[in-house]
C-alpha cells in the first residue's frame, strides 16, 4: 500500500491530447485518418485520443465535453478548406495545433486514396505536434 492505494493522495493522470481529422475524399483527406491512428500507436493511447469530428457536427455533449477537457488539440485537414478546424471553431473548440496536408506537407492533393507517402509525413507532423503540446 501506498498513499495513493490507501486514498490519502489522488493519483494525476494528465488527459490525452485530442486528435480530430478530416478523413476527406482526397489522399491527403484520408493520410489525416491513418495518420492519426498510427500517431496514437505510436504515442499511446494514454496521450493521444482520436475523437470523431461527426460528433462535434451532431452535437453530442459526451464527445464535445471530451474535447473541452483534453490537454490540448490537434485538428489535421488535408487541404486549405479547413473542415475539421472550422467544424471545431464552429463548436467554440479552441484549436492548438493546425496541420494542413497539401500545403504545410506539400503533398500535391488528388484522388489516389492510398498515399503512403503522404501518411508517413503526416504521422511525423502529428507526433511533433501532440509533443508540442505535451
Ligand atoms: S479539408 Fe479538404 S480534404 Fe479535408 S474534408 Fe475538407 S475539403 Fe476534403
């Protein structure tokens, strides 16, 4: 037993960071989802939380009260349209980190959904991101 098992100290667990793509019709829109989900492999699960960008749009309380309460978050778009940052902002979320695929990775966007290339980038940006915030 220790002070925290025995309930005179309460354990701190800092919450993860929050992760919201785009996951658009694009390769860049789709290296925003694996990109993510390797990120979190990556860092564990423990510091990165990929949440649903849909649930903010549907406005559900549990995933948007997920968001308020992450350390920080990271909105990755594949291209300057910007969906999942603004869906956020529209959500009054405040954005920590912005990636955008095509032009802060220079990936030319087109419609070759499977772009490693473009995943290994992104994952590299994200996990510099998520650390910058850590
Ligand atoms: S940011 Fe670009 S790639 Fe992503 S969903 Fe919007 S239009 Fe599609």
């Amino acid at each position: 037993m220790n002070a925290i098992t025995e309930g005179k100290e309460v354990e701190e667990k800092k919450s993860p960071v929050a992760l919201f793509y785009c996951a658009g019709a694009s390769n860049v829109g789709q290296s925003t989802v694996t990109g993510c989900v390797e990120t979190a492999g990556i860092l564990g699960y423990n510091r990165v939380a990929l949440l649903c960008l849909a649930s903010i749009s549907a406005g559900l309380k549990n995933m948007f009260n997920g968001a308020k309460n992450a350390r920080g978050i990271v909105a990755v778009d594949g291209c300057p349209m910007s969906c999942a940052k603004r869906t956020l902002e529209k959500a009054e979320l405040k954005v920590d980190q912005h990636l955008i695929v095509s032009k802060d990775l220079d990936v030319p966007k087109n419609f070759r959904i499977s772009d490693a290339g473009a995943i290994k980038q992104v994952t590299n940006a994200l996990v510099q991101a998520v650390l910058s915030i850590d």
